[in-house]
C-alpha cells in the first residue's frame, strides 16, 4: 500500500503527540476507523454486525478496497484475529500518539483504531505526575454512563510496548459482563482490554465525585491553585509544571505523593477487582 500525502496525519489533523507536547494532551482522538501504518491512516468501512472486523473494507487508494485481513497481511502485520482490542481511555485513542510509541519501541505502526460506545464508565485523571509532564487520563464508573471511546487493535509485540509505558501507574484488565462496549456498527465486542490507574482517580474539590476529563492547561492550573505545594513545586503555570515534571523524575514522584496527601483519590473498587490480564495472559 502506497503512502499518499492526503491521507498523512499532518494532512488530516491527527499528528497531535502528546509525549513531545505534553499540553496538547490528550491528543485529537480519531472518530472514524482507519488502519495507521506509519505516517498514513487508511480509512476502514465497518461491515454488518455479523461481519468480523477483519472482513471490514479497508480503502487502499486507486478506488481500491481489500478487507482489513488482507491489507495487514501485505503489510507483513498480524492479522485481527491474533491482535488484543484495547480501549483507549486518553492519548492513545490519538494516531499520532500511537505512532510515537511505537517507533521509539522499534515497532511496526500498523494499527487498526475502531471508535466504539462504552457504557459504565467515564474518563476523569489519574492521581499521578506522567514521564511527560502530563497528568493522564483514567476510566472510573458511572452506573449508566455512555462515552464514546477508541479501540486500538494491538499484536502481542505494541501490547508490551504499551505495558512497558503505563506499568505500575495502571494495571491492564479484561472487561467483564458488567460493562458493554458496542463498535461503530453497533456489534458487542467482548474480551476488551483497558489500563485502570493503580492509585485511583482524581477526585473534584468536594472529595466525593472524580474530576471530569477537560484540557491539560485546565487541570494543570487546577491542581495548582487547589495545592500550594503543588504550586510551589511545578512553578504554578500550566507550562513550567511540564517543564519542570519532564525533566524530574524526582520532582514527579514528590507532586504524585503530593496529590495522595491531599486525600484527593478516589479509588475504584470495580475496576480494581478486575484481574490483571498480564498474570492471566495477554490474550485473555
């Protein structure tokens, strides 16, 4: 499959990178499915219900479309059916994103992303200072929540890679029956993997609810005002705090210790009762 400019994720908006540019966090999310592989995404039309996601139609260019078996197939990629779906709760629902990851591990980047429609949980932020200066996004429950989300379809090679970056902040779990994720056509997809903050999740100035998902700048300036320590630590400015967190791995523990001080976790006791599918397998 040829590169084509008009389908680069610089052409199409999707070259946020969140680990070079931390306050653009969590990236742009892709909305539609589309196959990345390298600097390129070739969008993917979702078959019926009762069609495998491998069978989907893949758009090569030249009016040309293959199933997406075949299209990962010629790339020497693994096919869907030995690739692990994993539901991206913050920057990896980002292709530009993903493809950073993976090539600073050495790996292919050909992933297939697939929106999907997530119900019982919402996306609030974990309750630690990341390696790149942001705080990241975490999943916690909500009974009758509905949030559209991103799965990205991993082989066994980008699943570790994947681990080896959120461990031990977060644990990876296999959804069980009390969650519902559908894919774009409207198909239950079982077996989802997710990454849960091991910490728990942050909780609003009330102490009861977790903080909503909103910009990096926001919270950023949030946790300063609402902590003078924190502010005194990370310089009290959206941009110093990255500046100041990136280059310290110290200084990150101090301001994740911090933020457990000030007893603002919430822990999530229905996630975290959730095995961890690295002890039960990475194709569980």
């Amino acid at each position: 499959m040829a590169e084509s400019n008009d389908r680069s994720l610089e052409g199409l908006g999707l070259a946020d990178t969140p680990a070079l540019d931390p306050l653009c966090y969590p990236g742009r999310p892709l909305t539609f499915p589309g196959l990345l592989r390298g600097n390129d995404l070739f969008a993917i039309t979702a078959g019926d219900p009762d069609v495998a996601v491998g069978e989907w139609m893949v758009d090569v260019g030249g009016g040309r479309r293959v199933p997406l078996d075949t299209a990962l197939a010629v790339l020497g990629d693994e096919r869907m059916r030995e690739r692990i779906p994993v539901l991206a709760i913050g920057s990896h629902a980002s292709p530009g994103q993903v493809r950073q990851k993976l090539r600073d591990s050495g790996l292919s980047t050909a992933v297939p992303l697939t929106p999907a429609r997530v119900h019982g949980i919402r996306i609030g932020f974990s309750g630690h200072v990341s390696p790149a200066g942001y705080v990241a996004a975490s999943p916690y429950t909500r009974l009758g929540a509905v949030v559209d989300l991103v799965v990205t379809w991993l082989d066994a090679r980008q699943l570790k890679a994947f681990d080896d970056t959120e461990y031990p902040e977060y644990r990876r779990v296999v959804f069980d029956e009390q969650f519902l994720v559908q894919l774009g056509d409207g198909a239950p997809l079982f077996g989802v993997h997710l990454y849960v903050n091991a910490l728990g999740v942050l909780a609003c100035p009330d102490g009861r609810t977790p903080t909503p998902l909103m910009p990096q700048r926001e919270i950023l300036t949030m946790l300063c005002a609402r902590s003078p320590r924190i502010a005194d630590q990370f310089g009290g400015s959206p941009e110093e705090f990255v500046r100041r967190a990136r280059a310290d791995p110290a200084l990150r523990a101090v301001g994740t210790r911090h933020i457990a001080e000030e007893g603002w976790l919430l822990p999530q006791p229905a996630l975290d009762a959730l095995p961890d599918a690295r002890i039960l397998g990475s194709s569980a």
